[in-house]
C-alpha cells in the first residue's frame, strides 16, 4: 500500500472519529447543522473525508441528509429509543449467555475493582471515567462471546447508545443506580448463573431504556 493511501484512509479514520465524538457527547447537538467547509476547516482536512464521515455516520443514524439543506445531527425521537434498546437487549443478551462458561476469573475481578472505585468520579462527575468502566463490562461479554456477526451489529448502535448514556446520566440519581445494576451483573457472571446475570442485564438495559422515554 502507497503511503499516499495510508495518509487518506488515516485522515478519512481521523474525520470520521472526531465528528462522531462530537455528536455522543453532545458538543453538537441534535437538530444543528454539519456545515462541511466549517469542519474540514476545523480539522484541518480538505472536505472530501467530512463529506465520506458523514455518509457513514448517517448509515449509522446519528446524521440525517435534508434534500436542498444539508446534514444535521440526527434527533432521538421515542420510536429510536424503542428500536434500538430492543435490539441491544437481543443482542448484548444472547452474548452474556455464550459468554458466562468463558468469562475469565481475572477479568472479573478487575472489573469489579474498577466498580467499586468508581464513586468518586460519580461524586465528581467525572463522566469519562464512568463511561469508560460500564463500556469496558458491557465490551467483555461481547467479545469473550467471540461472535463476530453479534458483535458487529452492536458496533453499529453503539454510537446511538452512547449518545444515550450521556443523556441518561443526567438524571438525578442515575450513576448511583447504575453503578449497582452493574455490580449486580457482575455478581451473577462471577456466580456464573447465566439466568441470573441475563435476567438482571435486561433489567439495566430496560431502565436505561425507561430513563431516556422519561427525559424525552
């Protein structure tokens, strides 16, 4: 491969990951506009990897293409919350049921210390902190499920829940009741009681779920 290539696919990578951070954290919010020239500008690209991040990111659904206006960050309307955490709730539980017999004993242990030291940055609000922890569990049981085909289509929502985790955790008490539903699954993986830890991540996903329609 031409360096040449190497430099486009790399910039093109580049572009897509910054507009996306920018849309699940809510540094651009729903409704606003993408303005092409303004990001290359920003990012110091030309527009032709703004313009492919967007097409991607719109097969995704967080972008939206209006005829003879342009590309807006999509809204999240009641009918997508539906969509997508149904799908999630499919998916991430037939992953934990594959993956309970071959969950490690060390992953578990370091993701329950990561848990329990998790208060101060709810205390603080150090969000990234947060985010990071419950993606690396629910990440786990994905990959150590090892189907490729799953964890593909959960790579597609993922920037869709993302988007949501944010939004849920702006309601008052959430990162605490959060912090217990995945102390709770953890609990049932390390007791490897494959009803138990489905039982209780359905719960976490539908609360999420629940929380979203309420802020909405």
């Amino acid at each position: 491969m031409k360096l040449s290539i190497i430099s486009k696919i790399s910039q093109r990578e580049k572009t897509y990951k910054a507009i996306k951070q920018a849309i699940i954290s809510y540094e651009v919010k729903p409704g606003e506009p993408l303005a092409e020239e303004q990001i290359a500008n920003k990012l110091g690209v030309s527009c032709t990897p703004v313009r492919e991040a967007i097409k991607e990111l719109r097969k995704e659904g967080l972008v939206k293409i209006i005829h003879r206006k342009g590309a807006f960050v999509a809204e999240i309307s009641s009918k997508d919350v539906e969509e997508i955490f149904l799908l999630r709730e499919i998916l991430e539980c037939a992953a934990v049921k594959i993956a309970i017999p071959r969950l490690k004993e060390e992953d578990l242990i370091e993701m329950e210390s990561l848990f329990n030291s998790i208060s101060k940055d709810i205390e603080m609000k150090n969000y990234k902190n947060i985010f990071d922890t419950d993606i690396k569990l629910h990440s786990l049981i994905v990959d150590t499920a090892g189907n490729r085909r799953l964890s593909k289509f959960l790579n597609i929502l993922n920037g869709q829940v993302h988007r949501m985790r944010v939004l849920s955790a702006t309601a008052p008490g959430r990162l605490n009741k959060s912090l217990q539903e995945h102390k709770d699954i953890l609990e049932a993986l390390k007791k490897r009681d494959i009803d138990l830890a489905e039982q209780r991540l359905k719960q976490h996903i539908r609360n999420i779920k629940n929380n979203i329609l309420e802020m909405l």
